[in-house]
C-alpha cells in the first residue's frame, strides 16, 4: 500500500467516525438540531450539519472506489 492509499482509508475511516458523530445527534436531538446555539443557528447551517449524515459516508464510498470523485 503506498502513502496516497494508506491516507485514502485514514480519511474514510474518519468520515465514517464523523458519519457516526451526525447519527447519533440526529437520533437524539433530531435532523435539524441547533448544537447549543439555539436561535442563533440558521436553519441553512442546521441543514448542512444534517445532510452531513448522508454526505460523509457518501465521501468515504467514493474515496475508496472513485478516488478522483472522492476527491
């Protein structure tokens, strides 16, 4: 394995801790949660965290088999 590939999987692996990270506050404070800012979280910034959960593990599918997609 060279160095580009050992860090492809270094990244997945920590996309699909983040991916985990994004489950389990979705499960337990909901799709849309604040992280602790309350009113002051717009709800864009709220939509991004979210969608996170279906990003971050669509990133680390493709860093592995479409690395330039990945990218």
């Amino acid at each position: 394995m060279n160095n580009a590939n050992a860090m492809r999987y270094f990244l997945a692996i920590c996309l699909i801790i983040a991916t985990i990270n994004h489950l389990v506050a979705a499960l337990k404070f909901g799709f849309l949660w604040d992280y602790g800012y309350g009113e002051q979280a717009f709800l864009v910034s709220r939509l991004f965290w979210g969608s996170l959960t279906f990003l971050d593990p669509l990133a680390a599918y493709l860093l592995i088999a479409k690395p330039k997609a990945g990218i």
